[in-house]
C-alpha cells in the first residue's frame, strides 16, 4: 500500500521520514501514566497561592491562576515527536494539540511561544522551516500570534507550544467537577494512534490518512462555548493515556465512577480493521498495564475494545460531562463548530465498591 502523496512527497529524497527519527509519535510519546505518578510521587510540594485555581493535584489539562475579578490565565504546554511524515502537517498536529488544553479548561487562546528541538545535522532547514509553517498556521486560524519560544538542536526531531488563555473564573471548567448521574459526550472519533502505528509501517492509505489528519487538526474550538452551559460541570480533551485513561483521571478527580457504552463509542472509518490486523502502539499497551485494573470490560465486547480504549489520541477530542437536560445544548455547540462525530458515550455514576470504569 503507498504512502499518502502528501507524506512521500514532502521530504526531500536525502532526509530521512520525520517518523524515523523518533521512537514514538505524537501523545504516544507520553510517559506511562503508572511511572509518571512514580515520578511526581517524588516531588516535593510548593505552597500554593490563593490565585492558583487549578495546578497538579487532578492531573488536569492546564494550570489556571487567577488575575482578577473577570478574568483567569490559563496556561499549558504540549510537545512532542513526529507522528506524520509531512513537515507541514506535524506542526499543524502539534500546535492543534497544545491549544486544545486552552479549550479544555474553557478558555480562549491569546497567544502561544514555541518549542523546537530539531537534528540540525539530519534535517534541513526548509524541512523545519515547514514543520514551523505548520503550527503558525494552526495559530493563525485561532486567532493568536506566536510570540517567542526556544529552539535547541536535539537528538530527536520536538515541536509544539507553550500556549496560553484567559477564562472568566466562573467559567474554568475542571476535569474533577462531574457529578453522578451526568452524562457523558466525546466530541471526536477515536483511533488516531492506530492510525500512526499503520503510517509508520506504510500500511496507511491516502483515505484513512486525509481521516487522521482531519480530525488531528480540527481545533476544539467548542470549549469556551460549552464553558459557558449552566449544565456542564467538567470537561477534559483525550489525549496520550486513550479515552480509558482520560475518562478515569475526570472519575476519580470527581470521586464517582463511569460506565461507557462501547457500542455508542465514535471510532475513525477503517480503525477496528486496523487494530484486529495489529496496529496497536506500544503506548497502548504501557497505558494499559498503568489502569487496567481499574477498568471492567463486558466479555461481550470485541477483542480489539481493550486497545482502542487505551489507544494514545494526538490531539483527540473533548469529554464533556453535563446533566442531562443540558444535552441538547452540549450537542448543538458541537454542531455549530462542524464536530459532526461528537456522541453521548456513556453516564457517571456513584462510586461503588466495583470497577471504576465499567465498558459494556
């Protein structure tokens, strides 16, 4: 099977594919989420001023800090390596996927600094130029400028931002404020990692790419607007440890449990094939050993649900968990933004002495 034209094409014949350069691509490059709590368990804890209105303690999607009586910054970072060949295109991925945890918290960019680490002596300066060209033009479409960053020469091609927001206070939506008997919509299909895992061995076609790179770049611009729904009460985006991990960071943040329904779960055309032929990522494999436990699958549900669970999302889509008659609401915020996959995959409920995250 060839290689999208877009791919083949982009590099010139003496460089090598942006993929690789790298041992992983994209939010499959995550630390496991086992050994990153492994890691912050050793920190030592600062005080936290009163201003502080969200930091690490939820594993939430970006860090807020309150400025005034109308307004709070939001501010996040987001890099990693190549998970497309096509220069332009991983800087529109990269920069897709910083901003969105501007939009996960429910707040409205305002600008964004960049941070590239490129193998000068591998890759010419037209090829970075291209992966630059691309997150400058995600930027463009949300309306911000790139105002600085930092470039070093690495051993592994890096690009991606620091990206920052306001939100009013209000307004700041957690990933630790659902309540039982919500529900619960994604607004973009899965499968982008397995996606990645076909590109990288060549077995992606031109149409299940121009798929990936669709919805990796769609911005999820819907954030502020959901924000600002009386009914919504948390929102987080999908990302590196799969809808699994993500869905089980906001459960136990809440203190509730989740119970998804696997057959109402939006999946990219053609990714149940290529997961049943293999093309899982080794990042779906760490993120499953990390949580599994905490996760019950129905024996009803088909062999490939536990990989696409933990299937590594690159800039995936919002989870939205809202009452119930706040749905029709939720539901035409993702109309008017064009996120035609967007779905009611499942409800919280009380925690119980069972699995956190029930799938059935």
């Amino acid at each position: 099977m060839s290689m999208p034209p877009s791919s083949a094409s982009a590099l010139p014949a003496a460089e090598p594919r942006l993929t690789s350069l790298s041992h992983g691509g994209g939010c499959g490059c995550k630390i496991a989420p086992g050994l990153l709590s492994e890691i912050l368990r050793g920190t030592s804890a600062l005080p936290l001023p009163k201003e502080l209105l969200v930091g690490i303690e939820t594993s939430d999607d970006a860090a807020v800090y309150q400025l005034n009586d109308e307004q709070a910054l939001v501010a996040t970072t987001d890099f990693f390596m190549p998970i497309v060949d096509d220069p332009h295109d991983f800087g529109r991925i990269a920069a897709t996927n910083a901003i969105s945890d501007v939009y996960a918290m429910g707040g409205k960019p305002i600008l964004a600094l960049a941070l590239v680490g490129m193998p000068i002596a591998a890759l010419s300066t037209a090829t970075i130029g291209r992966i630059l060209e691309g997150g400058a033009s995600v930027c463009r479409e949300a309306g911000i400028p790139i105002a600085g960053g930092h470039t070093i020469d690495s051993v592994e091609p890096i690009y991606g931002l620091v990206a920052l927001g306001l939100v009013h206070p209000s307004r700041v939506k957690r990933n630790a404020d659902a309540r039982a008997g919500d529900v619960l919509v994604l607004g973009k299909a899965l499968g982008v990692g397995v996606m990645s895992a076909a590109l990288k061995k060549g077995k992606l076609d031109d149409a299940s790419y121009r798929r990936m790179i669709a919805t990796t770049t769609q911005l999820n611009t819907p954030g502020p607007e959901l924000a600002a729904i009386e009914g919504v009460h948390a929102l987080t985006d999908v990302t590196g440890f799969g809808l699994a991990g993500h869905a089980l960071e906001l459960a136990r943040g809440s203190g509730c449990a989740i119970d998804l329904d696997w057959s109402a779960v939006p999946l990219l055309d053609g990714v149940r094939a290529l997961a049943g032929d293999g093309f899982v990522t080794g990042a779906s494999g760490r993120n499953w050993a990390a949580y599994g436990v905490d996760v019950s699958l129905a024996s009803t549900l088909p062999a490939e649900a536990q990989a696409l669970l933990s299937d590594p999302q690159t800039s995936g889509g919002l989870l939205v968990s809202c009452a119930p008659e706040a749905v029709d609401a939720v539901m035409g915020v993702f109309a008017r933004h064009r996120f035609d996959a967007a779905t009611i995959i499942g409800h919280i409920r009380e925690a119980d002495e069972g699995a956190i995250l029930r799938v059935a």
